[in-house]
C-alpha cells in the first residue's frame, strides 16, 4: 500500500498531506520536487504541476475540507478550504470533477492567508 507525507508550502504556510493509495497520489510523489505559483479562488488555492493523469472513476466536485484535490483539465492540485464562487451555500465545490490523492494533516484553513502569486513548493517529507 502506497503512502507517503508531502508538505505544501505556499508564501509562508505549510501543510502535511498523507497520500492515498492512488494513481493520482504516485505521479505527483514521483513529480516531487514541485515549484509553482499559487492562484486563489474563492476560498480555494491552486497552483499548476507537471503532472498529467487522467479523472478518476470516483472523482467528485464538491469536496471536504482536508481533502486534497488533484485538477485534471487543469493539471492542478486544487485545496479548498470554503466556498468558492460556483459554491452552494457553504460547501466547497471546484470547478469541475477532481480526482481526491490526499488528506491534510493540517488545517487547510491557513490557507486564506496565501496570495495569488505566491510561491508553492510541494516536497516529500516522508
């Protein structure tokens, strides 16, 4: 079973993410070291990864928070932590379908401090 702890930086705020046991979680391991720049929308942050999987079969739009989402047709990992714009009252939808490959070990709420523009380093701390 395939499991590992990855850190997301953004600016200055980190969060753990324990890996499942996907085809998602495995290409962005394997794409670590990762360097990108964050993006905000609504109560989310996500940035661009040179990783490319396709959606899968239990990919799902509306999300918990901790859940760590991978974007297929944007090839982001997307974290929602509140509404975003196409939100129905509080609950956290992304744009469209994403495939989930972790959950946070910390609160995703810390995000709200990120900015768009800010640095994100994804990094495989154990």
């Amino acid at each position: 079973m395939f499991m590992s702890v990855v850190t997301i930086t953004a600016g200055d705020i980190a969060i753990r993410v324990k890996t499942l046991d996907t085809p998602t979680a495995v290409a962005i391991v394997a794409a670590c070291p990762i360097i990108s720049s964050a993006n905000t929308w609504g109560d989310e942050v996500y940035f661009s990864t040179p990783v490319n999987v396709a959606r899968e079969a239990n990919a799902k739009a509306v999300v918990q928070a901790g859940e760590l989402a991978y974007w297929p047709d944007g090839n982001a990992i997307a974290v929602g932590f509140g509404p975003t714009p196409i939100s129905r009252g509080e609950e956290i939808r992304l744009a469209s379908p994403c495939n989930i490959w972790g959950h946070a070990l910390d609160d995703v709420k810390s995000l709200s401090g990120v900015r768009n523009g800010a640095k994100v380093t994804v990094e495989v701390t154990e």
